[in-house]
C-alpha cells in the first residue's frame, strides 16, 4: 500500500534498476493476498516463496542470484490503474566506465520534470568510485563529479522542485564486501587500502593530465584516497550525503522534503557472490519495505 497511487521516479545505477525490477513485479502481482504471509517469513523463506509459488516464469539465475522473468524487461515500466506510476532511468552510461566517459544529466532531468513524479529515488554513488591506474580506471570528468558531489545532490533536489515531486529520497551508496574481490580487484583493494605511495601518485597524475585548471591538487589526492572502490570510499560518500541531508532538512527555502535511503547497513556479504562484491540481489525485498517504510511514515506523500 505505500507504493499504491503514487508516482515514482527512480534514476540511478544497477543497484537502483535491480530495486525497480522487483518492485515492478511485486505491483503488478495479480493476487496481491498472495503476498500478505511474506511478513511472517525470513528472507530466504521469502525470495523462495514469491520465486516459485507467486511469480510463475521467474527465477534467481547465476551466481549472483539475479531476478529472471520470462516476461519482464529489464527497465520494465509500471502503470496501473489506480494511478501507479514507477519509472527508472539509467545513469548517463552504459557498458564499461574509462577515461572517455563523462556525466551529463541535462537529458535525463528533462524526462524526470515530463513525468511530473510525486517521489524521486536517485544514487549513482558506485559510478564515483575509482581503482585508478589498475582495474577501474575513470575519466577526470568523474572525479570532479565525486570532488563537486554536493553540487551534483543540490542539482537532484532543483530538479525535484522544478518537478514538483514533493519527496526527494537519497539512496546510500551500496556496502562494497572487498573480502568477495579477487584478481586485479583485490590487488588494488590490498593497494589502496594501505594507501600506497606509488599508487596514490600514479592516480593523481592520471586524473590531473585531463582535469579542469580550476580543480586543486588537493581535491584530486583526496579522490584518490578516499574515492575508492571499496567500502571505505562507499562510506566516505555517504557521510557526505547525510550531511548534505541533514543541511537540506534545516533550510526554510527547500521546497522538497528529503529522506535517506539506507540500505547499505543492512546489506551484507552473505548475499554478495565471489567476483561481484556489490549486488545484493537477494535484499530486494528488504530494501523496498524500508523504501515503502519512509514514504508511509512521510506525512507529505501519506498525507
């Protein structure tokens, strides 16, 4: 019920379109009493339950444990009759990050204000990150955009209001288990974890040879320490998305009401496969009765 009547934009990575994945079947399940005993079942009980018994030509598939449906979409689009409406919209890149790849939102903020959303749910955190120089190397671009990241939070909430959404929900960037790395991950992991010397320079040196003259040195050695593929970088960027919330929520001239999505104290490396480090496609569930937890409790979307 928290989701129903509502319209709802979500913009953001692969962690965001896993959450809409499975939001969009559990909206769209035809009996919806079927769902009414997953209250009194563990989350295992509970993705095995829906997965056989409820939503008949799905599966989880691979290692990783992904949601297949032999009818669904990968971006599927939800609209019902009462009123629903949820949309994802992929982050400005598609296929591998390098150093060609640049953000630009312009596109994606013009749908965002077409579908004139009541709730907005955006993260792109993961996308931030570096192992600059070994397995995830980025452009400059993106590392001004994680330097100037309360500059890109202050754009989704103008955009929120320009919208006229009347609830902004910033999503934590996702719990990174380096334990479940292996290969050249893991070697920069071990690397940049004790803040190696030679490493550190190398990436400074790579971002500053493309970055803007306006960018200081001492911004880019701090992506380079603390802008990390790793659960160290995830939580750097998240303490500054709280406290970027937190100076939102005391200013009388914000017109949008903001909340936090924190799924990533709930996600664990259990659900987590070898290799991947990051999908927790097993929490779904968990994830959208937190989500649907915020905007029930929120009198400005239940009201």
């Amino acid at each position: 019920d928290a989701y129903r009547g509502r319209r709802i934009v979500i913009l953001g990575d692969s962690t965001l379109r896993n959450l809409n994945q499975w939001l969009h079947k559990l909206l769209s399940t035809e009996n919806e009493t079927s769902l009414d005993t997953l209250s009194s079942m563990n989350l295992s009980e509970a993705n095995n339950f829906i997965t056989t018994q409820v939503w008949k030509g799905c599966s989880l598939a691979g290692q990783d444990k992904h949601l297949v449906c032999k009818t669904m979409l990968m971006t599927p689009k939800t609209n019902l009759y009462d009123g629903t409406m949820v949309r994802f919209i992929s982050g400005p890149t598609t296929g591998t990050l390098s150093v060609d790849v640049c953000f630009n939102f312009t596109d994606h903020f013009v749908s965002i204000k077409k579908l004139q959303p009541d709730i907005i749910i955006a993260n792109m955190g993961l996308w931030f990150l570096h192992f600059q120089t070994s397995r995830r190397t980025v452009g400059s671009c993106i590392a001004e955009t994680w330097i100037n990241y309360e500059e890109w939070l202050e754009s989704l909430v103008t955009v929120a209001e320009e919208s006229g959404a009347k609830v902004l929900v910033l999503k934590t960037t996702n719990f990174i288990c380096a334990e479940k790395y292996v290969g050249a991950f893991a070697t920069a992991n071990i690397l940049y974890s004790n803040h190696d010397n030679v490493i550190l320079r190398a990436c400074s040196d790579n971002i500053r040879a493309n970055a803007s003259d306006t960018t200081a040195d001492i911004d880019i050695a701090n992506y380079c320490m603390n802008g990390t593929f790793n659960d160290a970088g995830s939580g750097y960027l998240n303490e500054r998305l709280y406290r970027f919330v937190d100076k939102k929520q005391h200013d009388s001239k914000c017109r949008v009401k903001l909340h936090v999505l924190n799924d990533h104290d709930i996600q664990s490396c259990k659900y987590t496969p070898l290799g991947n480090a990051r999908h927790y496609h097993e929490m779904n569930l968990a994830r959208i009765r937190i989500l649907g937890n915020i905007m029930t409790c929120d009198e400005t979307v239940s009201g």
